[in-house]
C-alpha cells in the first residue's frame, strides 16, 4: 500500500486540471492508480474482518466501514473515498479531477487505515 500511495503522490506532483484531461496516459495512469489503492483498502479490511469471525458486508464502503470496530474513527474517514473510485472506473471524466485531489488529500488517512488495519491481522 505506501509504494502504491508514493507511486500516486509522484504521479499526481505538479499535474494541474488541464494536464490531467489533456494526457490520457496520465489519465490512465492516475485513474487505474486510485483503484488499485481503493481496492488494496478493500482487500486488507476484508483480511481483517476474515481474521476477527466477521461477516464481508456486500459493499466495498460497508466492508471498510465494518472495521470500524478494529480501527476506530479512521474507517469513517476512508469509506467515502469509495464513492470516487467507483466515478473514475464509470469514466465520470467530469468529476474525476475532482477525486484524484480528493485521494490526494486524503493519502495519509489512507495509510493510518491501512496500518491499523494490517494491526489487526
């Protein structure tokens, strides 16, 4: 998880909103990126709740948010960021800029989740 957070953290250094929608391989790049950073937060949550007897909620926000009980308040902080996942792999393009700064933003609260997750593993 933090190689794929540096990795984005490097990709998305000094991008501006006309240089994301002008280079689609940035774009690809950038887009595919936050997937994999959502879905790793998805997969390390499920470990958890496997590890703890509990039951994999259907959803990749629920999931998240059921590790609540492990993690404290920071699943609360992370959970939402589903919702931009699932806008940029529906090629939202309008609002996809709009994520990527949002993840950004949000880089270290993901990391603190994944600790604390891969604590309770």
């Amino acid at each position: 998880m933090e190689e794929t957070i540096t990795y984005f953290r490097e990709k998305v250094r000094g991008v501006d909103r006309d240089r994301y929608f002008a280079d689609r391989d940035l774009r690809n790049i950038l887009d595919k990126t936050i997937n994999d950073i959502i879905l790793c937060m998805v997969d390390i949550a499920e470990e958890c709740l496997k590890k703890h007897r509990r039951r994999i909620p259907e959803t990749y926000k629920d999931t998240i948010l059921a590790c609540h009980e492990f993690v404290g308040d920071i699943a609360l902080k992370v959970a939402p960021l589903v919702k931009h996942r699932n806008e940029i792999i529906h090629q939202y393009l309008k609002v996809n800029w709009q994520n990527i700064m949002v993840i950004k933003s949000r880089a270290r609260d993901i990391m603190s989740f994944a600790h604390k997750v891969m604590k309770n593993t």
